[in-house]
C-alpha cells in the first residue's frame, strides 16, 4: 500500500474516532444515514501527495450518504473547489426533508450514539 493511502485513511479514521461512525449521522445533504467522513475541501493546509487529497484536521469532515459523496467530489474534480459551496446549496434545497422527518433522524442519531458511547464505556446506560 502506498505511504500515502495509510496516511488517506488514518485521517479518515481518525475522524471516525473523534466524531463517531458516519453511519450514525444523517447526509448533510438529503438527511438519509451517511456512509462517509467527506472532506470538504476548505482546509488551508490539506495534503496532496500520490494522487490523494485529504486534511490532518477533522472538523473539515461532514457526514455523507455514498451518492452524495461521489457527487461532491466529482464536482470538486470536475469544477472545483470554488464549485463547492453552490453545490452544497442546491444538493440542501433539492434534496429538504420535513421538519417531523428530521426530528426523527435526530432521534435515532441520538439513539445511536447513545449505544456506541455506552459500549465505550464514556457514558453510563440510563443517564
Ligand atoms: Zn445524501
């Protein structure tokens, strides 16, 4: 494996470790459970080498479902950076989700997170 697509992935799952699995999340853009930890591209100081891209930081992360993953970096690829945020919008505005809708979500985000930070032991169950 190439030095560069551990450091890929090491970053990767450091954001898992600090924010949680993105399976736990909703996409940021239609609301469904994320698959991904996106980079958003906006980190200053980002790392490129052999063909990946990726940021040591792990607030430039948001929660992704696998459709809108590869469609925010085909747009990135494809248009660039300066594309993103437009992009972002529209996927926002096209894709809303009612207000019961997103309070479930948030609900069942919460319930997972629950259980994960409990069998970690950070929390105690029942509180
Ligand atoms: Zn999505």
């Amino acid at each position: 494996m190439p030095a560069a697509l551990s450091e890929y992935r090491r970053a990767h799952s450091l954001v898992a470790e600090v924010k949680g699995p993105a399976r736990h999340k909703p996409c940021d853009f239609c609301g469904k459970f994320a698959d991904d930890w996106a980079y958003n591209h906006a980190d200053p100081r980002e790392i490129y080498r052999d063909g990946y891209l990726w940021s040591e930081n792990t607030s430039y992360y948001f929660p992704l479902c696998r459709k809108h993953h590869r469609a925010y970096d085909r747009t990135f690829r494809t248009k660039g950076r300066e594309a993103l945020t437009a992009f972002a919008e529209k996927m926002r505005r096209e894709n809303q989700r009612l207000p019961e809708e997103i309070s479930v979500m948030r609900a069942m985000c919460d319930a997972l997170w629950r259980s994960r930070e409990i069998g970690l032991g950070n929390i105690e169950p029942g509180v």
